[in-house]
C-alpha cells in the first residue's frame, strides 16, 4: 500500500489531501526517526540533570515559573491534555482531523520537539487505521499554537475522549483495545509537545486552499459559459491586452476562457452586432477572476511553507545539545494569508451572482425572463438568484478580517493572538458558499444553452454542457431546485466538469 514518508521538507497540499480525502497512510523516513531519537536523549538528559527547561520541568504560560518535581512530570502531562480540552461547538469533519494529524507528524518528523518516536509512531498507527478523534472546531485563539483542538485530538493516545472508528462513534480506549494497544503514559515534555503548534488552522486551510484553487478554474468555466448566452465578445481574451498588464493570474484566466469559449458559432453569429463593449462581469472577469488567482497562489505558498515547519515552544536542536524558546506557534502567517483567500474567494462568488443576475433579467439578457417558459405560471431560475444574492451577501460578513483582533490570554502573558483558526473557518465556509453560487451560474447558463438549439457552441462550453445534461435536465416547469444545486455542487467537486473540459481544450492553468 502507498505511503507518504514524512520527514524534514517536501509536503505538499497535494499530498495533505491524499492523505486526508483518499486514506493514504504515511509514514516516517529514516532520518526523521534519528532526528526525533537523537532530540529525545536531549531531554531525557535535561531532565536527568534537573535543568529547568520551559513545559518540560516548568508549568505552562503564566504558569512557566512554577517548577515541576520529577515525582509530578508524568502527571504534568497528563493534566495539560485534560485541562486545555476546553473546546466548544461542532466537530471537525473526519477529513480535517486526519489532515491535523497528519501535519502534527510532520512537524514532529523534523525532530525538534523532543517528543519520543514512540508517542509519534502512536498517532502514525492512529491515523493509518482511520481512528479520528472527535475534535471541536472551536476555543482556539491561534496562539502558543491551536492548544484546544490539539488537546483533543492526543486525548485519544491517554485513552480518553471519543474517537470515530469503522462508521461509529465510541471511546478512545474501547478503539486502543480493539487495536491491541494501551494508553500511553506521556513523559517529561511531551504533553506541550503534543499542543503546541498551528496545524488545525494550517490543516483547514490547506483544505481550503485546494478547493478554492478548483474552484478557481470552475470559474472561468462558468463565466465563458454566460459569456456565450449573454451574446458576449472573445476580445476581452486577447493575449495583447493581457501583456500590457502582466499580472500572472490574469493571463491564466483570460487564457483559460478563450480556449473553452474557442470555435463558438455562438459568438461569431453576432460579431457584427452593434453592442460595443460587454458589462464588466464579462469584460473584466479575467481581471477579476485572476487577482483571485494570484490571491490564492500567495496563499498557498503560504500554507505550504507552514506545513513544512517547526511551530513547537521550546525548540530543541540535538547538533549543538541546545533549546531555544521562541514563537513560531503563533499563527499570524496563517491568519493573513486566510483572510486574503475569504476577500479573494467571496470576489468569484460577487461576480458570479452578477453574472446570474444578467442571465435572469430579460431587460439585460434578451432571454426569457427567469430562463424559463410559461412564465408566470413558472418562476423558472428566479429564486436561484436570490440563494446567490443570500450566499454572497454571507461571504461579505465572514470576509472581514479575524486577524485584526486580538484579545489577551494566559493572564497577559500571552497578549497578542492570530485569530487564525477563525480565519481558515470562515475561508472554508466562504469556499463553501462561492461553490454553490458558481453551481447556479452553470444551471443558468446550461439553461440559457438551450435556447440556442442550432448554433454550436464553444469547445469547453460545449464539454461543460454535455457533461451537465447527462445528470441534470433541462428545467421545463418548476420543479425543487436545492435538489439542482446539490447535485450540480457534485459535479465540480467531483471533477466531472473539470475533467471534461480539459479532454475538450487542455489543462486549465
């Protein structure tokens, strides 16, 4: 069975979603498990030697100059699970949980947070026969790492908190037992080490990040699509235009629309008409769509680099027998690049509603009204619109900033927090919200295909009709149309619409 080996660097969104949406197991390379032994002997000596070392012989936060005696160490760590499994609201879904797990094994691969091979291995062994323990989304401030969320998730190597196992919610030590191993007992260090880090707002986002860049590309598809109904121009696409303003993302758009909307019969039947410009929805879209682009980009590079770092506190480097306490749990970074994907994201999803909104109104789209016959007796795609308008106006609020609070913890001592999990929360609704606003966009515009039942159109717009119709029919009289959605929603995700296209025009940038 494939395996993902987890050690200094390499890990990419790409292989984060294997792991978490297809089951792939991991594992550690050979260095990684040097790295975390050699880093243990460290501590182990420490702790031998009595040194007063932070979270290791110490209390924790406000807490750090309290000394811990040697008898108490084991009950130290322990107690730092229960008592910082504070969290509240609903739990992150299995996918989530695995990709956390996943990412705090990375982070430990790289050896610098003197957690013993054989706590790691634990949650290797975890997440490699599909055991996720439930994991409320919310209590974490993003800073000295998400310590709610990962509380929860290392109850489950004490043997304590729920778990899903096999399609069933039960306890974490009724799953050990049926995978013939005990509850750990955690040494000097390591209950710290288990929190203290930021992958639950880097494993959402990472998530995020992924759909949104589909998402991204389902865009363009949706947009050349309406292009083609609303009697639109191709010259909006033209390489020239785009090389006098060289932001990269642009050119992807534009490039990406005029290969799906190339041959359309469609736009050459009305290249003598006497409109002179599109709306800016048309128009601009490889404007607008590629900052969203670039947008996305920056985050995931973002993201990316945070999956292949250390955000433990203290940081211990065996090479030199030297601990150093610093803040690289803080999860400003994340936060930032999160609030940017919500704006970036929640700007596909405005243009597309403005996009449905023409395809509807027969004052701007010269179709029927509401794309439907018989209106009147039918409302046809009228309240579609309305859902769009309702997600839209939602992304708005969610798109302002988390990352510009901050409200103190720990009794001051730490006094200024990234809010970051709350950005990648709101991100990962947002993307939620623009896919089922771009799944309207399509219905729409499949709708509006219809009416031109003799004209050809383009290559990619033609792959996305076809794909469309062989699972959703064209709407004739009213009918519940959340069931539309849903299953248009499906198809994007699914990679049906995407894969399509591609065959028909090549890969979308």
């Amino acid at each position: 069975m494939k395996k993902i080996p987890l050690g200094m660097d390499g890990m990419t969104i790409n292989d984060l979603v294997t792991v978490a949406r297809d089951k792939v197991n991991v594992c550690l390379t050979k260095n990684a498990k040097k790295r975390i032994q050699e880093t243990r002997k460290m501590v182990d000596r420490m702790v031998q030697d009595k040194k007063t070392v932070y979270g290791v012989t110490t209390g924790f936060g406000a807490l750090s100059d309290v000394i811990i005696s040697s008898k108490d160490i084991r009950i130290l760590q322990k107690n730092i699970l229960l008592s910082h499994a504070a969290g509240v609201g609903d739990i992150l879904d299995r996918e989530t949980v695995r990709s956390i797990m996943a990412l705090r094994i990375k982070d430990m691969a790289r050896g610098h947070s003197g957690i013993r091979l054989q706590t790691v291995s634990r949650i290797i062994d975890l997440l490699n026969h599909d055991v996720s323990p439930i994991v409320p989304e919310k209590g974490s401030v993003g800073a000295s790492g998400d310590l709610v969320p990962l509380a929860h998730l290392s109850l489950a190597l004490i043997g304590k908190g729920d778990v899903f196992f096999k399609g069933k919610k039960i306890t974490a030590k009724t799953a050990l037992k049926k995978l013939g191993m005990k509850p750990l007992t955690l040494e000097a260090g390591e209950g710290l080490a288990l929190i203290n880090g930021t992958q639950p707002m880097t494993a959402i986002s990472a998530l995020t990040i992924h759909d949104a860049i589909q998402l991204n590309k389902l865009t363009d598809i949706a947009a050349a699509m309406s292009l083609e109904v609303l009697m639109g121009s191709r010259m909006e696409f033209n390489p020239n235009i785009q090389k006098v303003r060289p932001h990269p993302g642009q050119s992807a758009s534009a490039n990406n629309m005029a290969r799906i909307t190339k041959n359309s019969d469609i736009i050459t039947s009305h290249k003598d008409c006497c409109r002179i410009q599109d709306a800016y929805t048309l128009r601009c879209s490889p404007q607008v769509h590629g900052a969203s682009r670039d947008a996305i980009g920056y985050a995931r590079k973002v993201v990316e680099t945070e999956m292949n770092s250390s955000t433990s506190n203290p940081l211990f480097f065996y090479e030199n027998n030297k601990y150093l306490l610093g803040g690289n749990f803080h999860g400003q970074p994340i936060a930032l690049a999160m609030d940017f994907l919500c704006m970036a994201v929640s700007e596909l999803a405005n243009i597309s509603e403005r996009r449905i909104e023409r395809l509807v109104n027969p004052k701007l789209s010269g179709l029927p009204a509401f794309l439907v016959k018989d209106g009147g007796l039918n409302s046809g795609f009228m309240i579609a619109q309305y859902t769009a308008a309702a997600l839209v106006s939602e992304n708005k609020v969610f798109s302002h900033p988390a990352s510009v609070d901050s409200i103190p913890t720990s009794a001051n001592k730490e006094d200024h927090v990234s809010m970051g999990t709350i950005s990648a929360r709101k991100a990962r609704d947002i993307v939620k919200n623009a896919e089922n606003v771009i799944a309207i966009e399509l219905l729409c515009a499949a709708q509006g295909l219809d009416l031109f039942t003799n004209i050809k159109p383009g290559q990619g717009t033609l792959a996305t009709y076809k794909v469309i119709r062989q699972h959703i029919s064209n709407l004739e009289k009213d009918r519940i149309l959340s069931t539309d959605i849903e299953a248009m929603v499906k198809l994007m995700k699914n990679g049906d619409i995407l894969t399509a296209v591609e065959k028909a025009v090549g890969k979308l940038k």
